[in-house]
C-alpha cells in the first residue's frame, strides 16, 4: 500500500487534486480549512486557491460557524446545497428515479413498475418513460442535473447487453440518455457499487476509511472492493454471491443452482420465514422483531449465515483484505446469530480470521430506500471528476 508520504511527492493533476478536495468533502460532511488542507495533503495557501475556483463554479460553499477552539477557523466549507443530481435505480420490481443534492437530500422521486414479462425492449420502454418523467420534472422547475447515476444488479457479469439478472441493453439506454438529458454526464455501475457508495457517503461513523471488501445482502448478495480514497478510490465488484455451494440447490435468479444468494438473498430469506420480499421491505428493520423465529428457523437462518461467511472467506483467500463490512438483513439480527458468518470465514479463510487480522463490521440494510444509492453514486462520480467535465483539458 502507497503511504502518505510517498503520495505527497507525487504530481497530482488539476482534476485530481480538485478530486480529493470535493470526495473529502463528501464523504465528512464538511470540514473547516486547516484539517481539509491536511487531509488532502495541500499547503493553507494552495488549498485557498482551488477553493476560490470549486465556489466560483458554484460546487462548494462556506458557511460561518463557531469556532472549534479558541483562534480557530469559522469557515466551514462544504459542497453546495444547490447542485442537483439523478438517479436511475433499477429493482427486481421496479425502476427507481429521481433527484436530490450533494448532502443526500431527496427532491423527488418516482418508481415505474417493470412488467411481469421481462425482456430488453420492455424494460428499455420502463426506462424511457422514467426518463421522460425525469425530464418534465426538471424543465418545469428549470432545474440542470450536473450529473446522473444508473445502478443496474449484474451489470459487467457477461455484456452491456446480456444482463442475466434483468434483461436490459445498457448500449441503448445510454443512447436515450443522450436523447433526452443532453448534455448530462452518465455513468452506469452495479447495484452493490451504489450501495457501498451510500454507505461510504452517507453512513455516520462509517468503519473503515482504508481497503476493504464491502458485502451487500439484499435482494441479491455481492461485494465490492473498496480501496482507499487516496490511491484513487477505485470500485471493483465481485459477485460472490454467485458461488455455487450445492449444484442440486435452489434455483438462483442467475440461472445456476445452489449459489450462496439462493440461501441468503432477501427472497430466500422471505421463503424461509412464510413471508414475501414486499412484506419484509414493508416491514423494514421490524421484521426481526415481528415475525417469530422458531428453533428450526433460526437454525436453518444460522446455517445460511454460515454460508455466507464461506462465501466471505473464500473470496478472501482469492484477494487478502483486512477489513469487511457486511450489510443488509444480516445487520439487524442479535450477535449470536451473527456469528455464524464469522464461523463461516474461519472455516475457510487461510489462517483464520484472527491470524488473517480481518476485522468484521456491519452497517445497516440500505435496500428499500431507492433511488438513495443511485443518487450517492451520481455525487461520488461528480466529485472525483473534480467537478470538471471529462473533455477539459487539466492542467498539472
């Protein structure tokens, strides 16, 4: 791992300093001068500079606060209220679209239903009335997006246009884009990407600021690598949900049977306890309250916890991390239940969790409250393009 002082005595580029200054930004909330300055390793003097740039573009503001001790700073800056982001964010029943700002506020929001036939040029038709509505919304409120996020399950597990999640040519959606929010910088990840983006973003305390492997369970169950923020921040997703562990196993929506997001995704967890997905997204963190776990269930419940955490350690073993953040349902149950997953990663990874020094956190379920993910996705894409478009030209 690149430490901070070899960082600092490399060139950065106009684009990637005014990066690490907006992402900052992002991901605390705002922060006053000498501590930003600090954080992404820039003399008062340099950091005053591209400040007066970031406000004159109107991305970031300062606003007067008391001081954080005596002689302090009382200029707290942060991104700008005003900018306005899109989301796109597409469920197993519906896409999610709407608008909000740098902080996480939510303006809008709609969600169009996707049919009960599911095939490319239906959901590409649920996506162009999505659009259109997003685009009626906007002109009436003369409101520019400065940027729009997409978050599709799957994307980049086979082709842009054989998802085999949810059918959809994400070569032609872009297109309709370019149709219908001209102009407006697009970029499209996988769902798991988003929602470790959310979390990053917009979780208080989050656990980790360094490397690690953030593991989603919702409605299905994936992870990413999460790198640290100052070697660049880059999202990797890995699909270990896709791990068959029984090829005689339940049937899982990616065609195979036996995979670990057969037993632990929220349908299967629905299954298993006699209910429905929409009841539990209904019910939200209550359901571990409301609904009673008999002695089998929680049994069952800890088995499939325990394949979870196979699942864990053997992606582990495959690409050594040392921190993992799990969450999703999994999140709300007590510890003792929890455990299971950490029974299951030492039952595989090398070493052990303890001799692999692999720490274990949990952050709450962030499923239901689409298009929040996409919109945390859309601000981390705006701030590490330094708030520049891709074509200008940077100066070192």
């Amino acid at each position: 791992m690149t430490t901070g002082t070899e960082m600092s005595e490399q060139p950065r580029s106009r684009r990637q300093t005014r990066a690490a200054i907006l992402t900052h930004l992002l991901q605390s909330g705002g922060s006053f001068r000498p501590p930003l300055a600090k954080a992404v390793r820039l003399s008062e003097a340099s950091l005053s500079r591209i400040l007066f740039d970031l406000k004159a573009e109107g991305l970031i503001e300062e606003i007067r606060r008391p001081a954080p001790y005596v002689g302090g700073p009382t200029g707290l800056v942060s991104l700008d209220g005003t900018v306005a982001l899109a989301g796109l964010e597409l469920t197993s029943q519906h896409l999610s679209v709407g608008v909000g700002g740098l902080a996480g506020e939510l303006h809008y929001s709609e969600r169009v239903p996707l049919p009960k036939r599911m095939t490319s040029e239906s959901v590409g038709r649920v996506f162009r009335e999505a659009l259109t509505l997003l685009r009626e919304w906007t002109r009436r409120r003369r409101i520019s997006l400065a940027q729009i996020g997409v978050t599709i399950p799957g994307l980049g597990r086979l082709s842009v246009s054989g998802n085999p999640i949810i059918p959809c040519d994400v070569e032609r959606i872009g297109q309709m884009f370019g149709e219908l929010c001209t102009d407006v910088p697009v970029a499209f990840t996988n769902s798991v990407v988003a929602h470790a983006t959310f979390h990053r973003c917009r979780t208080h305390n989050y656990p980790f600021s360094d490397a690690h492997l953030f593991v989603f369970v919702g409605q299905g169950v994936a992870g990413t690598w999460m790198d640290d923020p100052n070697e660049g921040d880059a999202l990797e997703p890995v699909e270990l949900g896709h791990m068959v562990f029984e090829p005689g196993g339940p049937r899982c929506r990616c065609g195979h049977h036996g995979c670990v997001e057969a037993y632990t995704s929220l349908p299967a967890l629905a299954a298993l306890l006699g209910t429905t997905e929409a009841e539990l997204l209904q019910l939200g963190s209550e359901w571990v309250t409301t609904i009673p776990l008999t002695s089998r269930t929680r049994r069952q419940l800890r088995q499939r916890l325990f394949r979870l955490g196979l699942a864990i350690g053997n992606t582990l073993n495959v690409k050594p991390c040392r921190g993992v953040v799990v969450s999703g349902w999994p999140s709300l149950l007590a510890e003792d239940d929890r455990k299971a997953i950490i029974d299951g990663i030492d039952a595989c990874l090398l070493g052990g969790r303890t001799l692999a020094r692999v720490s274990l956190a949990f952050v709450p379920p962030s499923n239901g409250n689409d298009p929040q993910a996409a919109l945390a996705f859309a601000a981390f894409c705006l701030t590490r393009s330094g708030g520049m478009p891709a074509a200008s030209t940077e100066a070192a």
